[in-house]
C-alpha cells in the first residue's frame, strides 16, 4: 500500500473538524494553569520588590541582599519564560528551583539577625516562594504539591529558628501546603479531561477517515459487485453463478463497513458514565437489496453487551438465510421498543425447515443454531422463538430484557 492515502488523509484532516479536535488535545493539558502560574510570579516578584525595598535598611548586609535579589530578578524572567513557552516544564528544572527558593530563603539568615528573622517573614518574603511549590505541583499533582509545601514551610521555620503552633495567629505552613494541593489536584483534573479529550478526538477522525472510505467503496467497488450479479441474473447460465458470488461478495463487503460504522455512531451516552448502544442503528446497517430493516424513528438503548449478542445472533440468522434460504430469498428485520424488552424479528421469505432438521442438525453435531441462535439469547436472560414450515419461510423473534436477571 503506498503512502499517498496516507498524506491525502492527513490533507483532509487538516480541513475538517476532527482535525481541529485533534490539534486541540495535542497540547499539553496542563498549559493554561502553566501560563496562568507565571502571572502569579510577576505578581510576586513586584510584592518582593517592594518588599526589599521597604525592609532593606532594617538588614545587617544590604549589598548582600541585593545582590541576592538581582540573582532572584534573573531566576524569575528565566523560569517565567521558560515555564510559558514550555521548555523549562521538566523535573529537573522544577527542582533547582525548589533548591533556588530555599537558597535563597536560608540567605535570611546571613542578610538580617535572628530577631528581624522572627518578627519578619523569610526574606525574600514566603509569597514569592510559593512559585516553586505551583511549579512542583503542576509537573506532579497534588501529593508533589503537598510535599512542595512541606519543604518549602519547612524551610522557612528553620530559618526562624521555632516552629510557632498558634496557626491562628500564623498560617505560613498551611497556606503554602493547601496552595500545592489545590494547584495539584487541578491540574490532575486537567490531566484527565485531556486525555477523555484525546480520546474523543481520536474516535471523530477515526469515523470520518471510515465514512470517507466508505463512501469511495459505495461508489465504486459495491456499485460494480451489484451491476455484475444483477447482469449475471439477467443473462443466466453459467453466469448465474458468477452473479451469486459477486453479490455475496456485495454483502460481505457491505457488513464489513456496516460493522466499523455501527460503533461510533451506535453509542449512546449512557448515566454515571456508562454506554449504551443503539439497537437500531445497529442492526439498520445490514440493510441492502436482499435484507430489509424496519426498527423506530427514535434510538433503542441497550446495554453494549446486550446489543452485541443480538447483533450477532441477528448475523448467524441472515447466513442461515443466504445458504439454505434458497436463491432470491429475502430477509426481513423487525426492531420493537417494548420498554423493559426490546424484540428483534428476522424473517425471510425461503423455503424454510423441514420437520425435524434442527433436531438432526444437532445430532450431527452441527449447532450453529442452538449455540449462535438460541444460547446467545438465552445467556441473556431472553428467548428465540423459531416459527418455520416447509415453503413457509423462517421467522426468528429474539425477546431480550434490557437488564440482564430480571
């Protein structure tokens, strides 16, 4: 197969809605908290400024300390830099910046005495500090936050010298902890709505690649299979079976699409999270010149599983029809919305069964009856019902409760 499908298909995509969704949810999820955390920064390098300012003649080294703020001043542009664009969102970024915060933090001890150090917050106040815990707690969730914040608080009760219990009078610790917390818990949040976003983007360019595929196979393979059984018919003789062939190959080709196509568009948002499908979408996909399908206007939700095990005995129950039916023989699906029981009807005008065939079909080891058909329903808690006699056609009616047990 060569590579030009591909690159058309990635051509069309571009142009196309699931193409949009896709670019969207290649980003990372946690981007906009990353951008927002660095107006946080600005906001914090400003009260640091006039914090140094203010306090600056109170210190013992005053050129120490400003040398130190110069070196703060490059580290906030840098990292705000480098955490808006993207490069710096790395664990080894994130932790030298825990080490320069804490550097910096333990500095109070050199750049003012110990009673400035007691009655003043950490130089270069606690505020700027926090940016290192919103940058742990971004990259690893709220349990790094968490940890963040311990250190972080950790240090700055070091540098006090006392570990001060009244937090009502003081609630350093606990506002930096809880600050990484929250920060951690939402962009795990994040996280997640990124990846059911990635899936969904998935899923819409994966049925628009199938739809466009079927529609090319609609228009030129299926049309041609049908033109050569319907010519083979008309001419008769040995065509005759030339025709057979190619309209089987129609139909299988036909449930070969039907079958990727029911999936995406089958599927019902279900409560608390769940999925049900549409029964008759489902089953309307085997619709085509030799099967008819008749089922509500409205969808017919089922659990999934339920709707897969009567699709498939709906499946077993068209191929007994086209090879024992007889030729020309047509089938006929009926879907009903009961309310607590959905039932499916397939019948075919054929030659139908003679007495007692199933019983020696079983005998004989053959059962695809009994298990596809028969055992299918039955596992589900339903029944199938065989109505059949010689040249009177076969009918199958599947009566099948929505939930399984009742």
């Amino acid at each position: 197969m060569s590579a030009q499908p591909s690159a058309r298909w990635v051509a069309q995509m571009r142009d196309t809605e699931a193409g949009r969704l896709a670019r969207a949810a290649d980003v990372d999820p946690v981007g906009p908290l990353w951008r927002g955390a660095q107006i946080f920064r600005l906001l914090s390098y400003l009260y640091a400024l006039g914090f140094q300012l203010a306090i600056n003649d109170d210190l013992e080294h005053r050129a120490v300390a400003w040398a130190l703020f110069g070196l703060l001043t490059v580290w906030t542009a840098v990292s705000g830099v480098g955490y808006f664009v993207g490069f710096a969102r790395n664990r080894y970024w994130v932790s030298v910046e825990v080490v320069v915060v804490c550097g910096l933090m333990l500095s109070t001890s050199y750049v003012a005495d110990a009673d400035w150090a007691w009655n003043n917050q950490t130089w270069p106040t606690t505020l700027w500090a926090t940016n290192a815990v919103i940058s742990v707690a971004i990259l690893s969730g709220p349990v790094g936050g968490i940890v963040a914040g311990l250190v972080v608080g950790g240090t700055s009760t070091f540098v006090k010298g006392e570990l001060n219990l009244n937090f009502g009078r003081n609630a350093t610790i606990i506002v930096i902890v809880a600050t990484g917390m929250a920060v951690g818990l939402a962009a795990a949040n994040a996280r997640r709505s990124h990846e059911k976003l990635s899936a969904a983007a998935r899923i819409a360019a994966a049925a628009e690649e199938r739809e466009r595929l079927s529609r090319e196979v609609h228009d030129g393979v299926l049309q041609v299979l049908a033109l050569i059984a319907r010519r083979g018919r008309e001419i008769g003789g040995p065509t005759a079976e030339l025709a057979s062939l190619a309209a089987e190959q129609e139909r299988a080709l036909r449930r070969l699409i039907s079958d990727g196509d029911a999936s995406p568009e089958s599927v019902l948002d279900g409560a608390g999270g769940t999925a049900d499908v549409d029964l008759a979408a489902a089953l309307r996909v085997f619709a085509d010149d030799r099967v008819s399908v008749s089922a509500p206007a409205d969808p017919v939700p089922v659990p999934a599983h339920i709707g897969q095990e009567i699709r498939a005995a709906v499946v077993n129950a068209l191929d007994n029809t086209h090879h024992h039916a007889g030729p020309g023989a047509r089938a006929y699906i009926l879907v009903e919305d009961l309310g607590d029981d959905v039932v499916v009807s397939v019948r075919d005008d054929g030659v139908g069964i003679g007495e007692g065939r199933l019983a020696q079909a079983v005998s004989q080891g053959r059962l695809g009856v009994a298990k596809s058909i028969v055992g299918r329903i039955e596992s589900l808690g339903g029944r199938a019902v065989l109505d059949t006699e010689p040249d009177g056609g076969t009918e199958w009616e599947f009566t099948v409760p929505r939930q399984l047990g009742r």
